[in-house]
C-alpha cells in the first residue's frame, strides 16, 4: 500500500478520537477501514453504563460497512490512548480481530497500527491472528467463494 495512502487512513483514523465515546475508561480509539470499492468506513469507540454493549472502533467501522452492502476490504489503520494521546500503538482486540477474519483474506488485508503520520506499523491480519478460524473452516463451499461473498438467505 502506499505510503501516502496508509498517511490518509492514519490521519482519518486520528480524527476520529474525538468522536470517541469513552466516559469510563477515558481510552479513545479511532479506527479508518479502506474497503476494496476506495470508500473509507470510520469507526470510534463506544462504551456503555452497562460495560457489556461496548463497542470497538474497528467493529463500529466494519459493521457501518457490512450494514450499506460492503465487504470487501483492503486495511484498517487504528490509534487510540488514554484521553487520546497516541503514546503507544493500539492493536485490535481479540473480538475485533475475529470480525477481520470473518470478511478479509488474511493473507492480504493490512492492519495499520500508528502514533502518528509518521510512526506507524502494518501487519497483516494473518500476523495478528495465526491459524483464525473463519468462514472458510465450515464448508468447501464458502472456502471457494472466499469470504464476504457468502450468500445467506
Ligand atoms: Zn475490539
């Protein structure tokens, strides 16, 4: 990927922190998801009174992106600190790793993880999650059509 295309979704992904939705643990986390089609999802995190209808940045920018038709998907670059100072890098949870590799090759998809413009990390999402299951392990069908092309009725 580009080096100036990787600045973009950095800088996207920056801007979101302040959309963030963190009132309890006061850690912001921003999230841009290049999809195949060139469009950029958006993402933030949203916490809740209740802790257990949280939501990450990285699934908050895939599902606005499954839910209008996309998916297909090329990266996603994530920043996130505590009040949203970019400290250190801020990789995906588990569940949201899990998501990935519902819709990405794993193999192919990119996984930016920054501080800032210029101080970031790719990996793929094979890196970040060795040997995940996916779409793939439950039928041959699906493993053809490759994931996100699923038909479900
Ligand atoms: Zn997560």
């Amino acid at each position: 990927m580009p080096e100036t295309e990787i600045q973009e979704l950095i800088g996207t992904a920056i801007g979101q922190l302040a959309y963030s939705y963190a009132p309890y643990s006061s850690f912001r986390v921003g999230a841009a998801l290049l999809a195949q089609n060139g469009r950029v999802y958006t993402g933030c995190n949203i916490e809740n009174a209740a802790y257990g209808p949280s939501n990450c940045a990285e699934r908050t920018a895939f599902f606005k992106a499954v839910s209008e038709g996309v998916r297909q998907f090329r990266a996603i670059c994530v920043v996130g600190g505590p009040e949203g100072r970019l400290d250190a890098y801020t990789p995906p949870c588990g569940v949201c790793r899990q998501v990935m590799m519902e819709f990405c090759q794993p193999e192919e998809f990119e996984i930016i993880l920054a501080t800032g413009i210029k101080d970031y990390k790719v990996y793929t999402l094979k890196e970040l999650l060795p040997q995940g299951f996916g779409p793939g392990n439950l039928s041959k069908e699906s493993e053809e059509n490759g994931p996100g092309n699923i038909e479900i009725c």
